[in-house]
C-alpha cells in the first residue's frame, strides 16, 4: 500500500516520518523546505494535492483546521481530484466534527472512504511512536485504516462509528487542559502577588490534589527558566472555541471552559497572530500586576512569607477544584454529544487533558463507585477564602470566582455532608446527561 501525507507541519511532519524507511511515501506541502526534509529521508514529492491522490492508496492529511482541509480536498488541483473509488482518507487535523462529517458525505459520492484519527501527543512524542490516536469512522473503514494507523502508534482509541467522534474526543481533552492551565496561571499569579516564589509554587502544587499536565510540566520550567511549549496560541483559541461550540451545538452550558476561551481570545487579540500559548503566561501575570519569572533567589523566595503555608494551601484548594468541575464540565458536553465516558476517561487520563482529579473521578464514574474527595462545603470556604485573598492582592481571578460560583450552586442544592465528588449531579442538572451509575 502507498501512503500519501499532506501537512507536514510542526506535528504532520514527524507522523509522516513514522512511515519511513519501512513504507512507500509520498508528501505534499505548500512549504517546499517542508518537503524537501521528507524527501531526504526517501519520502517522494508529490507536485500537487491532486497527484498524491492520484499515486496513493491511502492519504492522511493533517492541517490546521476544517476549513483548511475542505479547501484541499475540494479546491483547484486538490486531493479529490486525484482520488478514485476504494481509495482512503485520513483525515488528522483537530477539525469539526461536522465540517469532517460534510466533506465525508462528499467524498463517498464518488467512492472514496474517509476516517478521522486525531492525535493526542507532542511531536517529539509522536517522533517515538508514543501518541494517542482517537479514531472513528465505519466499522469497515475503521479496519480498513488500521494497519496505516497502527505504523504511527499501537495507541488507538475507537471513538465511535460516525466520522468526526475522535476530533470531539480531542476537542473535550484540549478544553480540559486549556481550563486547567490557564486556572493553574491564574493561581500562580495569585500566589507570586501573594509573594510566593514560582519554585514554591511548583514543588507544593506537585505533591498532591492540583497536580495536572501545567502544574507536571509548564511550572517547573518557567521556575527554571526555560519554555515548555512552542504551541501557537491561535491554534489553542481554534481548540476551545471548538469545544465552546460543541457545547452550544448539544445544548451544554460550559461556563468555565468559555470563560478560558474569552482569555485565550483577549491574549490573542493583544498579542497578535504570531504569539505562542507560552505568551499567556506574561498575559495572566499582567491583569494581576505580577510576573511569573524565576528569580536569582527563587529557591529560596515563598518561605519569607510568614503566611505561605497558609496561601499554598488555598492555591492547592483551587486548582483541585478547578480541575474537579472542568472534568465534570467538559466530559458532559462529550455525553451530551455521544462520546462514550469510558473513552474519555481512556484519552484524557493518558493525554494533556489529565489533572489528579480526572485521574480520580473518570475511573470512579466509569465504574459506578463514590470517589472519595473533600467535603464540599470546606472547599467552598477554601474557595471564598481564595477570592478574599485575590481582592486584598488586588489580582482579578476570573477563573476562580466561576469555580466558587458553581461550587457555592451545588452547596445550595446538596445536602451539608456532600463531598465535591457530588458536584456531578450540578453539572447532570444542566446539561441534562446522567454519567454512569
């Protein structure tokens, strides 16, 4: 079988590079440079989108959105023209579901297959063959597909049978870690105006109930300072505007995830088309009038405190729950729109979308068994004492006031032993699901 790849950016690149030497390759990219570093490696250049259809049994296109793909498929000299009946496309962007179902329909009329498997995993992970694919599509077009997707990784999760399901799978995994990192910034920041060093932070945030992929991985590399994504920003704006979107398409209110949206958005407009996520750290710690840079003493900074103990532990309350209700929030909308939460909590809990509290209530709520968390009504006094303490700093924590505003919802309607794990039925409530029992 000949494989053709199209979009070899920073991710496209190195999943077309899993094809080789062992495969028959051939590329195509607007970026010549792009290609030519495949065809170094013994991939062949196509000289259009078109020709790689027309060679290829099997084409696997990764772009940066729907729009992008629809545009290369159906466009001047694009892939559909070169495709024949019996021929398969793999569609790998974090796309729409329905625009990916749309140019599916299309594509059938003329007898050509088409699958989604989106990918969960940084490029140098991909590089080692250690991604996450969440694919859907037909049961005879899913088997069909699986010998490409197994050279890319023996990871894969089956999302469903309709095309589209395995990117509404990455697009509530990218809403979880986009709610988490940025309520993870907004806490850092609370805690540097607080006088709280970033390596404080960091070793404290670790050790217990807020730890997540910002606290695991962005954290410590700005305490030591160094970067820890190259992510555009504008693309992480696409992620979770699709997410806030998929929430409105099946009727889900997502008020955290949509106020993460708004800042991802004001950063974006400030910053400009050519910003990282990264930038948003400097964005989070400027609304709160801070920096969040390591120090030449930033060892020994967050002890001078007398009162620090005191304010880790309400940053620890805060992420904890943020993380909590994320989870509840971003996995509803996936009930809501037909995912299974059985492989939700299988991809978020192995992905980026990971925190301790997911880690802890998925595997819960799969089997039907209580997971034991705090009570809630302590962390809705933590949560109170979190917000007092941002109005003394003068620190704007939007985050925060959502998390103590949903949580402070679920203490007026559940009974005063309830633990956080029963803010569920909060969430059961208004996106009208039931999560298993």
């Amino acid at each position: 079988m000949k494989i053709g790849y199209i979009g070899l950016g920073a991710l496209g690149r190195e999943l077309a590079r899993r094809f080789l030497p062992a495969h028959d390759l051939c590329v195509w990219d607007l970026n010549p440079a792009a290609c030519k570093y495949l065809a170094s490696l013994g991939a062949s250049v196509a000289s259009s989108a078109a020709e790689v259809g027309r060679q290829c049994d099997a084409v696997l296109v990764c772009l940066p959105r729907s729009a992008d793909v629809h545009r290369l498929v159906f466009g001047p000299d694009g892939l559909a023209a070169g495709l024949s009946p019996g021929k398969l496309v793999i569609d790998q962007t974090s796309g729409v579901p329905g625009e990916t179902r749309q140019i599916a329909e299309a594509l059938a009329r003329q007898g050509v297959e088409m699958l989604d498997a989106a990918v969960s995993a940084s490029p140098h992970v991909v590089a080692e063959g250690g991604a996450t694919l969440m694919a859907s599509g037909p049961d005879a077009v899913y088997q069909k597909a699986l010998p490409v997707l197994r050279v890319i990784s023996e990871t894969i999760v089956r999302c469903g049978q309709r095309v589209g399901d395995g990117q509404a799978m990455k697009t509530v995994n990218n809403a979880m870690n986009a709610c988490a990192r940025l309520g993870t910034l907004e806490m850092a920041a609370l805690g540097a105006k607080s006088g709280l060093s970033l390596a404080a932070m960091s070793d404290y945030l670790n050790r217990g109930k807020a730890r997540n992929q910002t606290t695991d991985k962005m954290l410590p590399a700005l305490a030591q300072g160094r970067a820890s994504t190259n992510f555009a920003l504008a693309l992480m704006v696409k992620d979770v505007a699709q997410a806030v979107a998929l929430g409105a398409q099946a009727g889900v209110p997502m008020p955290i995830t949509s106020m993460t949206l708004g800042l991802l958005q004001a950063g974006a407009n400030a910053l400009g088309p050519h910003a990282k996520l990264e930038d948003m750290v400097g964005v989070m710690a400027s609304l709160a009038g801070t920096k969040l840079e390591a120090a030449p003493d930033d060892a020994a900074a967050g002890n001078a405190n007398p009162e620090a103990p005191q304010v880790l532990g309400l940053l620890e309350d805060a992420v904890a729950a943020l993380c909590c209700l994320v989870t509840f929030e971003c996995t509803a909308a996936g009930l809501r729109y037909g995912l299974g939460l059985a492989d939700m909590a299988t991809v978020i809990n192995r992905s980026s979308g990971w925190s301790e509290a997911s880690r802890t209530l998925l595997p819960a709520l799969v089997s039907g068994r209580q997971a034991e968390q705090a009570s809630l009504r302590s962390v809705i006094d933590a949560l109170r004492s979190a917000c007092a303490l941002a109005v003394s700093a003068g620190a704007p924590v939007m985050l925060l006031q959502v998390v103590r505003s949903l949580a402070e919802q679920g203490g007026n309607q559940l009974p005063d032993t309830a633990d956080v794990s029963q803010l569920r039925s909060v969430y059961e409530a208004m996106a009208g699901v039931r999560y298993a029992s």
